[in-house]
C-alpha cells in the first residue's frame, strides 16, 4: 500500500467510525428514550423490598409486574420465570413446572403474540420440568452442557432444545437482544450461563443467591463454592443492571442487593480468617486433639469443622442480624463448606 493510499483508506476509516458512532448514538438514543417512559425506581421501591416477601398473594396463587417496558416478571410463593415480549412474539427465560402455568395466562393477558423462543437456564428439575408446557413450535435453546445432562435425563418434561449454543450466544428477534455467556466456570449446577438483556438491563441469573437474604444451604447446593464466593464480584463487574433475575424469591433482585449479598460474602472470608487465626479455636483444637486416640482422625476433622463453622455462624448473625433475611437459618452449613474451601481444600 502506498502512503497516499494508506492515508485514503485511514481517512476513509475514520469517517466511516464517525458515522458508525454517530449512528449507534442516534440508535441509543432512541432505545433510552423508549426506555425512559418506564420507572425502574418505582418498580424498585415496590417489588424489590422485604415488605413485599410477606405481602400475601393474590388469591390466583401468583403475580406479575413489569421490571422493563417489555419484560415481565412473574411469580408465586418462592419462584419467578420472565418473559419478553419481542415485534414477533414472547420469548421466555426458564421453564419452571410451576410458574409456567401462571407465566403462560400471564402471555395471554398482554399479548395475542405466540411464544416463539424458550430458554433453558440449566437442567435442575425445578428449573426445567415446565418446557413441555410450551407450544410445540416455540424455539428451546440452551447451552451445550445443559444439553448434555437433558440426553441423560431422558425426561419428557425436558425435551431436547432446537438451538444448543457453546461458551457464547446472542438470540436476536423482533427487536430484542439477548446475549447468553458461559462463564468460565459454573457456581450451582453443572450446566449454568449468564443471560443479559442490555436493551433493557436485565440480568439472567438464575440461582446465584437470594436477594435480601444469607445464602441457602450449603452456598446454594453449589457445585463449585470457590467459584460461587467469586461470583458476585465478577457480575458485579462485567453487567450494567437495574435488575437480576435469579429464579427464586417472590422480590425481584436488583444491582444493590447483589452489592450487598457481595459484602456479605466478603465479610463471611473475612469472619473465616478471623476464627482461624483466633487464640479460642486454637486452644479448642488443641483440647480437640487431646481427646482423640491416634487412628480416630476422621471425628477430630468434623470436630475441627463443625468447631470453626460454629464460632463463624456467631460472628455472622453477631454483625448481619437485621441487614438480611434468614441470617440464623444455614450459616452453621454454608461456613462448614467455606472453612473447608478456604482453609483446607484451597488455601
Ligand atoms: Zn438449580
């Protein structure tokens, strides 16, 4: 290339990105326009509070509200599913055997649309079961490992997806953009991925944590803990969101409860760290052995654990008491799986 040709085509390339940024501005623009007729805040402050855990239900046995000019949330007592609604159609987020029946009268309240996609979030039973529920001729998508695990399951309640995608996707349809990760490693299941919508700041993240409350038992069932304490941060990090849809709880997550539950989970190291380098538990450990013959390792181990998690769980309920929900529930169980992550398994 010459250098005149050199400075055409770097000119020709400039004006080319001046018009492509002008462009995605005009588009942005528009989209945020279209997005500001609706109140996140007021959405927030009605359906993301403690109140509205224990508010009752609606004698149907569920709700729905909207977390997004097109994105509907929908719920019964513990569990949610979304749905948005595209130019073409619904495209769903999860196949829960439970609130599908209520999120498919939901679709026909505020649509004659068909439902044209339904995506798997993982294979968990509680999470999949309801995809049989869905019209035939709605699209089912999921990533590779959930495919995996559905073949081996067999279950007519969980047919086999059309689209099976690996490490990333982007679904795209009637306006709507979804974009799926796998992230390098899984948290819960053995087929998780990270679902965004960033048109409308959506985040689907099913089974990560609970908003507003200390973990379910055992970090919840997590398959790979040490990944799970790194979660939050690394959502935190990566996704700009008003909301985080997570498949459980009648309140719908946002980016503050997800800070907060990221404090938490800082603070529950933290707590770790402390009881181990503590003068009690060492004295404790030290009585522990003494009680012990040689050969009985096994019971000075779980002593050791059960030991640690408990002086933990009191330092947690001690400084987390009224900041979360179920701060006396399983913490004893979630700091016996991080004293053991952290201090045996993967100091
Ligand atoms: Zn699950």
């Amino acid at each position: 290339m010459t250098k005149l040709t050199r400075r055409f085509s770097t000119t020709t390339h400039h004006i080319l990105y001046a018009w492509l940024i002008s462009a995605l501005c005009i588009f942005s623009g528009l989209a945020s326009a279209a997005q500001s007729t609706f109140d996140v805040e007021a959405v927030k402050a009605k359906y993301s509070i403690r109140d509205y855990v224990y508010t009752p239900l609606p004698e149907r046995g569920y709700n729905y509200f909207k977390i997004a000019e097109n994105a509907y949330f929908v719920h019964d007592d513990f569990e949610n599913m979304v749905f948005f609604v595209t130019d073409d159609g619904v495209v769903v987020y999860d196949a829960k055997p439970d609130v599908t029946p209520y999120l498919l009268e939901v679709v026909k309240e505020v649509t004659d649309k068909p439902i044209t996609h339904v995506i798997y979030s993982h294979h968990h039973r509680d999470h999949a079961e309801g995809m049989y529920l869905f019209p035939e001729s709605a699209i089912k998508i999921s990533n590779d490992e959930t495919a995996r695990f559905l073949k081996r399951a067999n279950d007519p309640k969980r047919p086999m997806p059309d689209i099976v995608w690996k490490d990333s996707y982007v679904l795209e349809t009637g306006g709507l953009r979804l974009e799926f990760n796998d992230l390098p490693e899984n948290w819960h299941s053995q087929s998780d991925s990270i679902g965004y919508a960033p048109q409308q700041k959506i985040l689907l993240a099913t089974d990560t944590f609970h908003p507003d409350a200390a973990p379910w038992i055992h970090f919840g069932e997590a398959t790979n803990p040490m990944f799970a304490f790194q979660l939050p941060q690394i959502l935190l990090d990566t996704y700009d969101f008003n909301f985080m849809v997570t498949g459980h709880e009648r309140i719908v997550a946002t980016r503050a409860h997800l800070e907060l539950y990221n404090e938490l989970v800082q603070d529950m190291k933290n707590i770790v760290f402390e009881v181990a380098q503590s003068p009690a538990f060492h004295a404790l450990m030290k009585e522990t052995e003494s009680r012990y013959a040689d050969g009985a390792k096994h019971w000075e181990y779980k002593e050791m654990i059960t030991n640690g998690a408990k002086m933990s769980a009191a330092k947690f309920i001690d400084r987390w008491a009224g900041r979360v929900r179920n701060v006396n529930l399983n913490m004893e169980e979630n700091f016996q799986m991080m004293f053991m992550q952290l201090m045996i398994l993967n100091p």
